[in-house]
C-alpha cells in the first residue's frame, strides 16, 4: 500500500493532467489518506516491536544478539520447542548449553 499509493503520489502530478479528470484528483487524495495510514500502522507496529523486545521480552533481545536462549526462557515462552531440545539432548542428538 505504501509503495503503489507512493509511486501514484510521486508520478501522478508529472504524468496526469489534473484539471482535465475529476477522478485523478479523487485519486490523488486517496492515495494520500492511503499512504499516511498505511505508514502510520507501520510505524505503531515498529514501536510496539521495540517495546516488546526491549522491555516484555528482554532475554529474547539478548537471544537475538548472541543467538543463544536459557533453557528456562524456552520452557517458559516456547514450551514445543524447548520439549523439542530436550528430546534431541536425551536422544544425544545434540549438545545443549545452559546458561
């Protein structure tokens, strides 16, 4: 939504003839309606994702920089794949760590 009503937005005034068409101008504030709610709802859901990772779900934040999960955080927030560890570690699979 945020390119098409972009691209309409950025070529319409060069390419159309405005005063000709009362569509085009319709259009056009559609598009701007358009294009400012769709970046609206993008940049809500940007902050509720940093809050999220930086303050619900701090551990997650650290598994994303490190890219290791304590055992507990996985039994806790991701209890299928944290069976699934646990599976593979009994069944010698592969090696866990837990810090």
């Amino acid at each position: 939504a945020i390119a098409l009503s972009g691209l309409y937005l950025f070529l319409a005034p060069s390419l159309l003839s405005f005063p000709d068409s009362s569509v085009y101008g319709a259009l056009y504030r559609t598009s701007v309606l358009l294009h400012a709610a769709a970046v609206y709802l993008i940049l809500m859901a940007l902050v509720a994702h940093i809050y999220f990772s930086t303050v619900e779900h701090r551990p997650a934040l650290e598994g994303m920089r490190s890219g290791y999960l304590s055992l507990e955080f996985l039994r806790r927030e991701r209890p299928l794949w944290y069976q699934e560890i646990v599976e593979r570690y009994r069944s010698g699979e592969s090696s866990v760590r837990d810090e």
